[in-house]
C-alpha cells in the first residue's frame, strides 16, 4: 500500500497527482500498490493517521509511506524528501508570494521536474 499525504493547495501535492496519473507511471503503480490519498487540510484532517504511521508530515507535504502486506512502513519520505525546502508554517496555505523569487528556485525538485516535463501546461 502506498499512502499519499497532501492537500490540494499545496503545488507539489498537485503536482504528485498529475505524476501517478501519468501514462508511464500509473501502470505500475497500479500493479504494485493500492494507492491512498490522504487529505491533510490546512493541517487540520486526518492527523491521526498521519501519526499512525510515524507522522510523515512532520517536515511538510507531499509526503509518502510504503506499507508492507502486514500493514509495517517499510519506506517513508518523514525528511520532507518531496516537499518544498522552505516549508510553510502548518495552517498557512500557499501564497502567491512562495512562488516568486527566491523561493521559486527552492521549491521541491518534484514540482520543477514534473512542471517542466511531465504535465502539458
């Protein structure tokens, strides 16, 4: 099983989507995993699964756990390997602002890839 953490005011979360959609990716995440989704809100939903499974969210979203058959996480991204480096505070949704600047050359590497080659814009 694959839990997906994210919330759709967050870019990278939306951008993760767009990717498991994807022609190439989709077909094995659909041989090898029950992809769930998980809505984390403005920080405010389904926290309690969050912390369930070791809290992933902790260092921002997106954020995925794998799950062995027996339901044990035996790979999870709790670094914040997909979310964007400057990570908002919880209860702040994105701002036009976090796009501009600096900012914009320090998001998360996910959003950048999938933006400039996977999603037809």
């Amino acid at each position: 099983m694959l839990l997906d953490f994210g919330a759709n005011w967050c870019l990278d979360c939306l951008v993760l989507s767009h990717l498991f959609e994807d022609q190439t990716v989709h077909p094995f995440l659909d041989a090898n995993f029950h992809v769930v989704s998980i809505d984390v809100g403005n920080w405010d939903r389904n926290l309690d699964v969050s912390q369930t499974y070791g809290d992933p969210i902790e260092n921002g979203i997106p954020a995925v756990v794998i799950l062995a058959g027996s339901g044990d996480v035996i790979a999870s991204t709790k670094n914040g390997a997909l979310a964007m480096r400057e990570r908002r505070p919880r209860g702040r949704p994105l701002l036009p602002q976090d796009l501009g600047g600096s900012k914009a050359r320090t998001c998360g590497s996910l959003a950048v890839y999938a933006a400039l080659t996977l999603i037809p814009w």
